[in-house]
C-alpha cells in the first residue's frame, strides 16, 4: 500500500463550500481562465469564493506561431510566491495533488 496520507471525501457534500473546507491545508491545482496552472497549499478561502494559497508555483504556456514558416514554439515561464489571492471569477478548476 502506498505510505501516502489518504483522505476519505465525506458523501455529505453538498456546496463548494464544503470540497473547500475539504481541502483546506491540502496541495492543489488551479487552472485559470487565463490558462494559468497555479499549485500551492490552500490556506483559506472566503464567501466569493476567492482563494488563498501559500507555497506556490506558478506556471504559463504560451504558443508562439511563426507565419512566415508555419511551425509553433512553446513558451513555459514559472514563478514562485511565497502567497497568492487568486480572485474566484479568474478560476477555471481546483484539484487536490495528494
């Protein structure tokens, strides 16, 4: 069996609010309308509901299209924070990593 800790989600779900609750002081993924994929602890979270994440890696693909020669290139840029406020109506999805 993997040594990794195991959550068990509760059947009683019944809001967002509650897969939040969840995975407060989890690590998590959130992709952004804006392509955006942020990875970092949830440290809380409010009534909107805007995120709070500390410990975080942030990463964006861009594709940069050549029309003299037709090919692509792909462009990865990351950054670290130590926190990050992630305004609610910029979040696409939230994933745990555990």
């Amino acid at each position: 069996m993997d040594s990794q800790k195991v959550k068990k989600i509760d059947s009683t779900m019944e809001s967002p609010f509650d897969f939040l609750r969840y995975l407060l002081e989890e690590r998590v993924r959130v992709i952004c309308k804006d392509g955006r994929s942020v990875e970092g602890e949830l440290i809380g979270f409010d009534d909107q509901p805007n995120l709070f994440i500390k410990d975080v890696v942030e990463v964006q693909k861009t594709i940069q299209i050549d029309e003299e020669f037709g090919g692509t290139e792909t462009k990865t840029e990351t950054r670290h924070f130590s926190n990050l406020f992630i305004r609610a109506n910029t979040v696409r999805s939230i994933a745990c990593m555990f």
